[in-house]
C-alpha cells in the first residue's frame, strides 16, 4: 500500500512540467499568428497582486528543480529568472527537465522522515519530507502551474484540460 | 523510503478542500460587503469555454470525493449538482469533506497495483492506482482547485497563496 517518495514526486514534475513546455509552444504560435510581442504574454497577470505569467514558470520550474533536491539533502542550482521571451521561458523549462532527470530513485531513501527547512516569508519552516512533499511543495507547484495555464486562456491562447494534464 | 496511498491522498484532499472551504467563506463576505450577488461569482469564467466558478468547486469537490473511492474499490454517492449560492457550495464542500473523513487506511491496501478504469470522453481508460492518483487524479484536483482560486481574486476577492496552501 505505499509508493516511492521518488515516484510521488521526480516523474510527476517530469510530466507536468514537459505539458507547460508544450503549452508554451502552443502560446507561442498563437502569439506569432497574431503578431502579439511574447512580452505581453509574459507580463500579462490574472489580478495586479498576482504574478506575471513569466513569474509563474519560472517558480513552477523552481518547485520542480528544489523539491527533489531538499528531499535528496542535496544543492540545487540557482537559475537567474531573466527570460524575456517565450522561448527562453520554454528554455528554463527544458533545463529544469534535464535536472529533474538526473535524480534516481535511491537518493530518496527515508526522505519522507527528513526534516526540511524553507524560509518562508523570512522565518524558517521545518517539515517532515512526506509533508512537506505533499502539503507544501506539490501545492506550490500546481498552484503556479495552473495558474500559468489560466493566464494564457485569458490571453485567447487555445488550450484544454488534455494539455494540462499531458496524460 | 515510502509513503502510503492513503497519505498520498485522504489528508491532501482534507487539507486542500479544507482551504477551498475558507476561500468561499472570504468570497461571501466579499461579495455581501459590496453587495454582489452571489451568481455572479458562481457564473464567473477565465474565459468563455472555461467552466464556472460553481463547476470548478464541484468537479474539485468531486475529484476528492470519487479518488479515494476509487483506490479502495468502493461505490462513492453521486451528488446533485445544483447550488446557487456561495453557502451551498461551501456545504458542498462540508459534505465532501465529511465522506473523505470516512475513509480508513487500511482501505487503501494494495490500491498502487489496482487496475482502475475510467470513462475518459467515452471512451474508458484504465490505469494503475499508483498512475491514476499522481497523474491524473491530483493534476485535475489541483487543476479545478487552482482555477477556482484564480476565478475570485479575477472578482477582487483579497486572498493571498496561504489562504489556498492551507498550512
């Protein structure tokens, strides 16, 4: 009745992040059908005290990048969130994939019992692995990850759930 | 190095619905404070050939209540889906929460190698418990959960990330 930490959360980042990567295709071709500049998309934002879209892949991207990363107990890279086109956004993604690949299942061994330490708004958070892996980080992901999504359907791109899922 | 199917499940499902519950309750007191009816806010869309607020929540609701079902072969009930205010849908929500709460780990038993089948388009689609509860399961919780977020503070409504992570 159980399954992997590794399994919970490596192929998981791997699939949805590989679906943001073919939605950002998408959103591109639409952006050059129509001549709209990748900026707008990039800046576009669902409310003004929300983050941009550029601001919602690149912490999707993150999440995927230092989640497996704390449950490892290993260091993660730190990628500058520069991009300014879409392509350099689907870019991020790429590179992220290929960090997200290189974990194997038994670096993950007891992390659902390792204690992880975030700063959150400034003060550390400490979390057990299973609960920071499924009550915080996972979250996190699909929070921005959705949200990305729903920018880009307010911004005319033609997307459905199928894309999201990449099932 | 494991986690259990129940854990990787019941608990999310309580703490995220749990959360969705709160955001409703701010979306009400939003929209009495400006004396917005509540229909407004249940027909609200991201974009035209986006479901409603109200069908985000349920087809959300409905995502927590049938998984867990599902993984422990068990018959879930069928809700009516016909709430009109941000009370009723709130209760929708009480009354998911509440059947989720039934639900004993030892019921979850094997589920990671249960054969499941779902009518996906029509057509039916069969996946392993393991499969169907990270990559499809989930995706599509968070995906409806994330939305209805997003639909709000589209409609003004003051919430911050904390209000939708629920730690």
């Amino acid at each position: 009745m159980t399954i992997s930490m590794y399994a919970a959360s490596v192929p998981v980042f791997k699939r949805q992040l590989g679906a943001l990567g073919k939605i950002l295709d998408k959103a591109a071709a639409h952006a050059a059908a129509r001549k709209i500049a990748d900026s707008v998309l990039l800046q576009t934002r669902l409310y003004p005290d929300m983050f941009p879209l550029a601001r919602q892949v690149q912490i999707a991207a993150d999440f995927a990048k230092s989640t497996p990363a704390r449950l490892a107990g290993v260091e993660f890279p730190k990628y500058e969130d520069n991009e300014t086109t879409l392509a350099e956004l689907k870019a991020r993604i790429d590179r992220t994939l290929a960090y997200v690949d290189t974990f194997k299942p038994a670096q993950f061994e007891g992390s659902e019992e390792r204690e992880i330490t975030l700063p959150i708004a400034g003060n550390p958070l400490t979390l057990k692995g299973e609960v920071f892996l499924l009550h915080f980080a996972m979250p996190n992901f699909y929070f921005h990850n959705t949200t990305a999504y729903g920018i880009l359907r307010l911004c005319g791109v033609e997307l459905g759930k199928r894309d999201f899922i990449g099932l």
